[in-house]
C-alpha cells in the first residue's frame, strides 16, 4: 500500500472510532462537523429517522475571512438554527479530526449561543 492509502484508511477508522459512540436521536441529535481547505459546514443530524435537522456553511462567507472566523461564524449560524429547530442538546461529531483549532472554536461558538454537549 503506498502512503496515501495508509493515510485514507487511517483518516476512515479515526472517524469510524468518533462515530461509534455516537447516535443523533430525535431529543439529543448529532452535530456534524466538515472542515475542508476552504470550508466549513455544520449539520444537526437525527440518525434514527436519517434526517438533516439544521445545517450551515460558510460557502456564502467572504473570502478575506480566515478559516477560524468561518469556523466561529458557522458555529453561531447552527446554534441559531437549532434553536429555531428547538434543539438545545446535541451529540458532538467532530470526525476524524481533533478536538483543538477550528472544530474548538467551531464547539465554543455553538456553546455561547445557546448548544449544550
């Protein structure tokens, strides 16, 4: 297998790892996390019912913002929406990532505008 390989399934099985403990239901649903090199996107997820509760994104973000200021606006923009949606309490999917830079400042944003997890 070449290193490129490695690092896919590598990336496949940390996610599978972070999602095996966690399940979105109806009361408690799942916050999605995608960060990509010039993205950010969020989603509220019931995986009993297999629906998108609430999403947000930065692809409508100006381009002069930096990827921590997308990410903290998209955490303000789920947390909107979930209140809309009536949600206060989520399961945190951070995916294969860590829990440290943007999906930090992403999880703080989301937790000063009202998400508990």
């Amino acid at each position: 297998m070449s290193e490129l390989q490695n690092k896919s399934i590598n990336k496949t099985q940390r996610a599978a790892r972070t999602r095996s403990t966690i399940r979105g239901t109806a009361e408690r649903p799942r916050l999605s996390v995608v960060i990509t090199n010039r993205h950010v996107s969020a989603q509220l997820i019931n995986d009993a019912e297999g629906k998108t509760i609430a999403a947000a994104t930065s692809l409508s973000a100006k381009d002069s913002q930096t990827m921590t200021e997308k990410a903290k606006d998209v955490g303000v923009e789920i947390a909107k929406r979930a209140k809309k949606a009536k949600v206060t309490k989520v399961a945190f999917d951070r995916g294969a990532k860590k829990y440290h830079g943007r999906i930090k400042v992403l999880a703080d944003a989301a937790r000063e505008n009202g998400l508990e997890f």
